[in-house]
C-alpha cells in the first residue's frame, strides 16, 4: 500500500481541538472570522474578482456533510474557498511543515485546521472524519499534496480522500481554480493580478461505483473503486481546465 494512498493524522489532538473547542477557544475563533471576514470578501472580490459558478451544488450537501477538493494554485488558497462556501466554514487538511511553523501552526489549528502524516492509523483518521461529517462539515483537501503557484496542469492526485469517501459513503465535489488573464479590450492588463472562477463539479459518489454492499467487496475491488473515483475527478477538473468556461 503506498503512501500516496492513505493519509494519516499527524496527533490525535488536532482533531481533539476541532471538536472540543472551550468556551473561550470558541469565542476567539467568532472573533479573528469577525475581523477577517471583511478582509477576506475585500481581497476575494476586488484583488482576485472571484467567480463561483455552480454554488448551488454545495448548497445541497450542506446539511449531509461532503469532502471537497481543489487544484493549489496560491497560498491563500484556502481563503478562496472560504469565500467560496461562505458562511458555510470547512475543515482544511494542511501540510504538516506548515502547521509547525511557529505562531501561524497555533492560529490553523484554532481556525479547525487538521495535519496529515505517517504517525496515525488509517481508522483513527477515519473516526475523527466521520465525527465531523456527522457535524454537517465540508471537509477540505489539496489531493494534488504539493502547491504549483498559477499552474492550470492537474498533478497525479493521491487517493487518500477517495479512501476516505468510500469508507464514509460520502461524496467528494471537485472545486476548479481556474485563472484568467484580466483584460480590456483587446489588450491584457499583465500588471493586474488573475481573476480567479472557482467551477464547482458534479459530485463523485461512491454509491455510484459500487454495485452491492461493500462488505462484499474483496480489497482489489475497493482498490478498484478508488482509483476509479481518483481518476474520475482528475479527468473532470482538467476538462475545466481545458475547456472555455463563460
């Protein structure tokens, strides 16, 4: 079973401070989401002049709890999609170098941000992401694990959250960043920074694929059913990618 497989939690209290956050963890978390949020909509709207396309999908599986993933593109990535599902707030899967950094670790975690690496099993993962699937949360991966700055070319996507959505029966939705050179007229405005449309895609169901219980299926076969899903949404977002959205 190779590692870009199966993601793994890096301690179990990272979890722990999601889901048993105290009075006064939650009131800071209010407070930085009150001070931010205004900032957030400024540089989402004005710097980047983001374009949700499709936003209803979510809408649907907001009350059903759902995994979501995006191409990395920027390191306010996950500011992008917090503007994207606003005033729904997911639960972000970060890099575990990043959340050692000193100070800005603290503040992701407080913001319900979790690690992934080696230590952990795969079910000690799997209990705490279904505890928050049960909370109705949109749980967020980089399935690309590794940032491209303006890269409009998929990586090999590794298979951890498709894992994951088939032992939960939860669906996966693709986000697209797709960026776009600003310009007037016929000529491009290359001073200006690249407006950004996130097209959210059609659900990738794990009910889908499975054509009986999947307590039937031997190990090869949900093997099987996971790559299909992987391949799947990498197939639909580079479509996005290549294809001429209006």
């Amino acid at each position: 079973m190779s590692h870009d497989e199966i993601p793994y939690v890096e301690e179990d209290q990272d979890f722990a401070y999601i889901l048993n956050r105290s009075f006064w963890r939650r009131w800071l978390y209010r407070m930085i989401c009150m001070a931010m949020t205004p900032m957030g909509i400024l540089i989402s709207r004005i710097w980047f002049r983001i374009r949700v396309v499709n936003k209803d999908v979510l809408w649907s599986y907001s009350n059903r709890g759902c995994f979501l993933i995006s191409n990395h593109v920027f390191y306010l990535d996950p500011l992008i999609i917090l503007y994207t599902l606003y005033p729904a707030k997911p639960v972000f899967s970060v890099l575990e170098k990043t959340m050692r950094v000193k100070y800005l670790g603290a503040f992701l975690r407080l913001m319900g941000c979790f690690t992934i690496s080696k230590k952990n099993a795969m079910s000690e993962l799997t209990s705490a992401i279904n505890a928050l699937l049960q909370q109705w949360r949109f749980v967020h991966f980089f399935p690309e694990g590794n940032l491209r700055r303006g890269s409009q070319q998929m990586l090999r996507f590794r298979k951890g959250v498709f894992r994951l959505a088939y032992q939960s029966n939860k669906p996966v939705i693709p986000m697209t960043l797709v960026l776009r050179k600003r310009t007037l007229g016929k000529y491009q405005l290359s001073f200006l920074p690249q407006r950004i449309d996130v097209i959210i895609g059609s659900p990738i169901d794990p009910s889908n694929y499975k054509q009986s219980d999947a307590c039937d299926f031997d190990k090869h076969q949900k093997r099987k059913i996971v790559n299909a899903m992987c391949q799947d949404a990498s197939d639909q977002m580079q479509k996005v990618l290549e294809g001429d959205i209006t």
